[in-house]
C-alpha cells in the first residue's frame, strides 16, 4: 500500500469522480451527435493538474495527477462502448423491451471484464512488448509540460462558458440559426452546422484524419448522390440509402482490417511470448532466491498466483452476472467471455499500435458468434455486443493509462483502482444519460438523417435487423478493408460517406482550423521549444472547452425536455 501513498488520495478521487461525471455525459452525447469520439485523456490529464494544484495551493504530484487523470477518462471509454451499441435496438423499435436492470448488470459486468483483462496483459503489452500507446505517451507528456497554473482554468472556462451560452441561444431560445449558408441540394444536406461542438472535434481529430473524412463527404454526396441523380441513374433517395449502406460496410470492413492486419498475426506470438518470458521469469526468480541470503538481491516481477486468482473469481463473477442477466446457457455465457477477453487482448494491442480501438466491431463478432449457436431475442443480442464493447473501449483506456504510468513512474495499482472507481461512475451516468436523451427526444429522433446520427450503432442495427443494400455494403466492406491495407484511413472515409454533409463540412473546417493554428504555434515555438508545447496545450484545451459545453448544455436542455414531458 505504500507504493499507492500520495499518488491515490481522496482529494484526488474526488476531483476525477466529478471530472468523470462530466465527461462521461458529454461524451454520451457527442459520440451520438458526431458518431465519433476522441480520446478524452489528454484534457483529463490536464486538468487534473489545473485542479489538484489549485486545491493544493500549487502543489501536486505528476503521479497524483496520473491517478486523477485515470478516474476522470475512464467513464469516457464505458460510454463509448454503450453508445455505439444499444441505441441501434431504438431503431427497430426495441427500446420498451431493454430492461434497465440487465443493462446496468451487462454495463458493469463489460467495465469488470475490460478492468481484469488490463490486469492480465498489462506487463506484457507495457513492460516486455513495449508497445507505443501514442495517446497514452502524450498524456504523460502533458503532465510533463503542464506548467500552466491559472491560465489553464481561464481558458477552459471561458471556453465552456463560451460554448454553453452559444449554444442555449441557439438551442433553447432560438436566436441563432442552427444552420450556417444552406443550399437547397436534393440529398444533400449542404450546409454549415453552427455548432461550436463539430468544430472542436474536427480540430482534435487532426487535420489528415478531417481531410480523409471530408473525402469520403464528397465522394458520397456529390460523386454519388449529386451525380447519379444528375444522370438519371436512381433518385436522390434512392442514392442516399445506397450512400448510407456503403458507408456502414466501409467502416465494418476497416474493423476486420485492423483485426486482420494488426492483430491476429501478431496474437499467437504475442501469446508465446508471454508465456516465454513468464517461463523465463519464474527460472530467474528461483535462482534468484537460492543465491540470495539476507534478501538483499531483488527478485524479478513475475504473474502472481494470487492475482490469477482474482482475476479467475473477477471472471466467474462476470460468466455469473452475464448468464443471469440474460438468461444464457452456461456455455453460451462462457464462449461470450472468453470472446469478450480475446477481444480486450486484441484491443489493447490495436490500441498500442494505432491508436484506433474498433470496440463495436468485436462486440459484432460475439453476436455473430451467439446468434449461431442460440435462437436468442434481438434485444439480448444487442446486450451482448454491448458487453464486449465497452470491455474492449474499457481495456484501451485502461491500457494507455497504464503506459503513462509506467512512464513516469505511477502505482499500476492505484491507476487500476483509480480505472474501477471511473468505470463504476461512468456506467451509471453513460445509463443515466442516454435515458435521459431518449426520454427527452423519444427513438425516433436516432438513426440516419435524425437529431442524433449514433453512425456505429446503425452499422450494429444493420447487421441485426437486416442490411436495407446488401451489395452496397459488401462493396463498402471490401473498399474499406483494401484502403485500410494500403495504408489510408478507411475508418473515417467511411464515417465522412454515411455521416450529413453539414457536419462532415463543419468537421473539415475545424481541421483546417488545427492546420492554421499548427502554422501559428510553429512560428511562435521558433525562439523557444516551450512556446509551441505551451500552445499545442492551449489549443486541446480551448477545444475541449468548447466540446464540453456544448456537450454539457445539450444534456442539460434533454433533462429539462425530460421533466416537461413528464410534468405533461
């Protein structure tokens, strides 16, 4: 426990529960609204510095603040998983058949999975594989450079409070327009979206990222839908579904890719490996205590036999809640699990090497796997792919925790407790908020072309309710899965065909945006390293300001919708 001493403390919990509580909702929505979700971890780190010094009167520890950081993003991850699953079943008309307790059980159970496959993997994929975890490296960078102070809760609250404000006027009294230049285009929705939201997330996303995106924007809508109506070939209608489906299948087929290429040909060495150097361990950990007298030679750390027992109790407890919840048989349950903990091996790796985490697309392949095996209800279907994708999008936070840890020397202990504390708020406000949102804008208002796009739960809800275009999908699915190969971001090609023009267009500006700011920040860090550092920071916070408040205030105005409905 002395290693945990002044890196997991109260006041640093506190901090990153409330961080993880306001994170984790805006998260909910903005994964729904954009149908995309950037890592959360940079801004959390920052920020749980900005605080923890000012609770401290300018003192905290980088450590302490990896903790902070650890609860805070961890909700983020739970939510992920949770969006990009359920809300396909209210789009085929399932929503009064969720049982809210299941879904608590299945949340809690996919968190727990996610948290004991990190304990497994992580000295392997940290320690011996030394996999990059760029997300998780530049966290710790952060914290290495975050010398801000003051300035950095200046600037996000005056962002936040900037977006907030805009936003109510926007939403609420309906003094700014929504939309920004609308063109009347038969099925395409040109436009601007006036959204302070899109353009932070284009501008976190990455100038190459936004400009793949914006590509597939307009292959979609103007090479398309533009052009078939143009020649006659099918209606804007027509061409707007097949756009749709094709985008779905582009997005699915990158998943498989990332299995494909990053993964499984890696999988069976990375599991020799392990058990390799594990064998190798426990040789040298016994030389080591025959040779050592007085126990002044350190032993080597090795896979204990007592974490393996909690890991192997944790995993029961998990077969045990999925099996009740949804009724399965045991063998049923167990291959779920076993998938679920593959698939947060496969994760962690894809993660440490890409950055990218296709959570749903693991979650789709145990609900392929379970609907061969059982005749089983749609809605249990969905509940499953839920399970093991927020295990997957939990491990890949987890796992670029770790690695900031490990860098700078934090308690894997504390930020694995401090990652179960996050994963337990976060499932409960990730539950909270989506009802929320539905209550407030009824199902109808998620799906293509609606309030709230959710762009990976729709590709969840094709795949169990049946594709509207088969061979528009399968071509998607091979066009993804091929540019993927080659070295492209078929990923978010996808997402910019199946997603409106407006907010691939408002996406593609805040991109453009990043690339100016980059020019600025470049000619600014020319006398001194540190300036460009410095700005680089204030850009992420600027725009995750601008995100949040957004974010925030959009759940806000669904919880008051909520309680006038319910007033009616």
């Amino acid at each position: 426990m002395n290693e945990m001493r002044g890196q997991l403390t109260l006041r640093g919990v506190v901090i990153g529960v409330i961080g993880c509580v306001v994170i984790t909702a805006s998260s909910v929505y903005t994964a729904l609204k954009m149908g995309a979700l950037p890592w959360p971890i940079v801004f959390a780190a920052v920020i749980s510095l900005f605080f923890l010094r000012l609770v401290g009167r300018g003192h905290a520890s980088l450590n302490e603040a990896n903790v902070t950081h650890t609860v805070m993003s961890a909700g983020a991850m739970v939510a992920g998983g949770l969006v990009f699953v359920i809300p396909g079943a209210w789009m085929l008309g399932l929503a009064d058949q969720i049982d809210a307790g299941a879904l608590f059980a299945i949340v809690i159970a996919g968190s727990l999975c996610g948290l004991l496959g990190c304990m497994f993997f992580r000295t392997h994929f940290i320690e011996h594989a030394e996999l990059e975890y760029p997300i998780g490296e530049a966290a710790a960078r952060t914290l290495e450079a975050g010398n801000e102070g003051g300035k950095v809760g200046v600037k996000l609250f005056a962002s936040m409070g900037f977006a907030g404000i805009y936003c109510f006027l926007r939403d609420a009294l309906k003094l700014i327009p929504s939309m920004l230049f609308p063109l009347n285009i038969p099925g395409v929705t040109f436009g601007i979206y006036n959204s302070p939201m899109s353009l932070a997330v284009g501008f976190l996303i990455g100038t190459g990222a936004v400009a793949a995106w914006f590509a597939g924007a307009l292959i979609a809508n103007f090479g398309i839908v533009v052009g078939s109506s143009a020649l006659g070939l099918m209606d804007a209608e027509a061409a707007r579904a097949l756009v749709s489906c094709l985008g779905m299948g582009c997005m699915m087929g990158c998943g498989i890719a990332v299995i494909g290429k990053d993964i499984l040909p890696k999988a069976a060495r990375s599991v020799r490996s392990y058990f390799a150097r594990t064998k190798a361990d426990a040789e040298l950990l016994g030389a080591t205590q025959a040779s050592c007298v007085n126990g002044s030679v350190s032993a080597p750390r090795t896979f204990s036999k007592t974490r393996a027992l909690l890991i192997a109790i944790g995993l029961a407890s998990v077969l045990s809640a999925l099996c009740i919840a949804l009724d399965l048989p045991f063998p049923v349950g167990l291959c779920v699990v076993a998938l679920a903990f593959l698939g947060c091996a496969m994760a962690a790796q894809s993660v440490g090497q890409t950055g990218i985490d296709p959570m749903e697309i693991f979650g789709l392949i145990a609900l392929f796997a379970v609907a061969l095996l059982i005749d089983i209800s749609e809605v249990k279907l969905f509940f499953i792919a839920a399970f093991v994708s927020i295990a997957c999008g939990l491990a890949g936070d987890v796992m670029n925790d770790f690695k900031a840890g490990h860098m700078l020397g934090t308690s894997a202990r504390a930020q694995w407790i401090g990652q179960a504390i996050g994963a337990l708020v976060g499932s409960v406000v990730a539950i909270v908020a989506m009802q929320v949102l539905l209550t407030a804008y009824g199902a109808d208002a998620f799906g293509p072309g609606c309030e709230f796009v959710a762009a990976q739960s729709s590709v969840v809800a094709s795949m169990v309710g049946g594709i509207s275009h088969p061979p528009a999908f399968l071509v998607g699915l091979f066009i993804g899965a091929a540019l993927y190969l080659v070295g492209l971001p078929s990923m978010m090609i996808g997402l910019g065909i199946y997603l409106p023009f407006y907010m691939s267009l408002t996406a593609f500006i805040g991109g453009v945006g990043k690339l100016i700011f980059d020019r600025f920040a470049k000619r600014r860090s020319a006398p001194k390293e540190s300036h460009g550092e410095e700005a680089q920071e204030s850009g992420i916070i600027v725009a995750s300001g601008l995100l949040g408040g957004e974010s925030i205030i959009g759940i806000v105005l669904a919880i008051v919708l909520t309680f006038s409905a319910l007033g009616a």
